[in-house]
C-alpha cells in the first residue's frame, strides 16, 4: 500500500481522478476514459504550448537578420514551448490518461521525451517551411503545425511510452 501511495502522484491526483471516475461512471462513459482524458490532457498541454510561445514570440527580440534565424525564425519560441508542453504532458498522461504509467519510472519518462522529439523536430520543419519560407503568421502557422503534433502525440504515447500490454508482461 505504501508502494502504491508513493506512485499514485498524491492526494491531489486521487481525489480529481475520484472526481473524473463519478463523472463518467454517472455519464456511462467509463469504458472511454482514456480518450476523453487524453482529450482534456491533450487541452491543457496545448494551452501550455501556446502561452509558452505567445509569451517568447512577445518577449524575445527578433533574431531572423541571423543566419540561422532566418529559416527558422521562431526555433526559440517552439523549442521552449515544446519543453514546458513535454514536462506537463508527461505528468498529466502519467496520472490520469494511461493508468499503467503509475508503476513506470525514469525509462517511461526518457521514452516519452525520445518520442516527443519527433514532434519537436515536425514543429521546426513546420516553422521553416510555413514561417521561414512561405511567410506565412507564425501564429496561423502554429495552428497547422499543432493539429499534426496533437495526432502524432496520441499514437506514439500509446503505441511507445505508455503499453499496457509491456506493463502486464513486466508486472508478471
């Protein structure tokens, strides 16, 4: 039992995934838990996502006269909002997406931010070619840039970080 309190993230974690269990149990939604918290997850790291960038795009002076810069005018931006999405990310799915993560440790994370990076690297392609080249509103950009990041997310989360069938074969 001790175990299991010192992985399950909390007091606060159980008490909201109480919450989240009633709600759907009342809405006999359960059997698709996992979606809809990969949905709001999925929301929340978003919203991480573009405060973090909004924030930099305001903040940091514009460096596209350098070299680097002028392809990817934003790779700041996008690195840093990706780190800070990442770290929320990983935290939210751990507790309250996948319920297999809660027995993981360091490897789950490490296998999480490796599968992120093919997100980070899309969004810098995406930053070249939308911002860099075709000029087209870093914030448009995002958008379009975001929807693909969302669905590749889902699929390499699910198929790679948080298995569940790896977690029964290491639990047995």
């Amino acid at each position: 039992m001790t175990e299991q309190r010192k992985n399950d993230g909390g007091f606060l974690v159980r008490f909201l995934n109480k919450i989240i269990d009633a709600v759907l149990g009342a809405m006999h939604l359960t059997k698709y838990k996992e979606q809809i918290m990969y949905l709001f997850v999925g929301g929340g790291t978003t919203v991480v996502d573009w405060l973090i960038f909004t924030a930099l795009v305001f903040l940091l002076p514009d460096l596209s006269a350098y070299p680097f810069f002028s392809h990817f005018p934003n790779a700041i931006e996008y690195t840093a909002a990706w780190a800070g999405a990442v770290l929320f990310a990983y935290w939210a799915s751990k507790y309250f997406v996948f319920e297999t993560a809660k027995k993981e440790g360091i490897s789950q994370f490490f296998r999480f931010v490796g599968s992120r990076v093919l997100t980070l690297l899309l969004s810098l392609v995406g930053d070249f070619l939308l911002t860099g080249l075709a000029h087209i509103n870093e914030f448009i950009a995002k958008i379009i840039i975001s929807v693909a990041v969302v669905i590749i997310n889902y699929i390499t989360s699910k198929l790679l970080v948080f298995n569940k069938k790896e977690s029964e074969d290491s639990n047995a």
